[in-house]
C-alpha cells in the first residue's frame, strides 16, 4: 500500500471516528441497581445526565445501602457506556486496513 492510499484510509478512519463521536455524544444511557430504585443517566461522552433515588430507597435510612446501589448503578452505567463507545469505535474503523495498525478496536 503506497504512502497516499495509507493517508486517505486514515481520512476515511477520522471521518468515520468524528461521526462516531457525535453519535455517542447524542446517546443517552440509563444504569440501574437495587431494582430500579437507583438510576443514574449518563451520555455516551461520559456526562451524567441525572441521579434518581427512589423515595422508597431513601426511606429506609440506610446509608451504606444507598451508597453500595449508588456505587452499582454507576457501574452499571459506565459498563454500558464502555460498550456502546467500543462498538462504535469499531464500526467506525473496523474496515480500516493500515498497516502497523491491526485491530484498532
């Protein structure tokens, strides 16, 4: 592959990467624990969206409960957010064929 076919491929990878990027900006993602008693919103760049604790959940006082659902629920949240950007990520350059540079994703 010659030195111009190698640059408009990764043109093509930063096109595709950018586009990715703003798909996962526009996503939105929901992580849950307790059984739904906590939710926590996030987008797919990483931005808590909102935090939400049931009444029912803050009702029983128990503090370290409420922070170990916390704790879950975000990751819960960020494990789908990590999956949604990598299967982004590889869609976006999984055709690419640059050499020195396999398996991008």
């Amino acid at each position: 592959m010659n030195i111009q076919a190698i640059m408009k491929q990764m043109q093509k990878v930063q096109a595709e990467a950018a586009k990715a990027q703003a798909e996962l900006d526009a996503a939105v993602v929901e992580g849950s624990a307790g059984g739904g008693a906590v939710k926590i919103v996030m987008t797919g760049s990483y931005q808590v969206k909102s935090v939400e604790v049931s009444q029912d959940m803050v009702e029983t006082g128990d503090k370290e409960i409420i922070e170990d659902s916390l704790r879950a629920a975000l990751d819960d949240v960020l494990g789908k957010v990590r999956a949604l950007t990598q299967a982004a990520m590889s869609k976006a350059v999984g055709g690419a064929n640059i050499p020195g540079m396999p398996n991008l994703f």
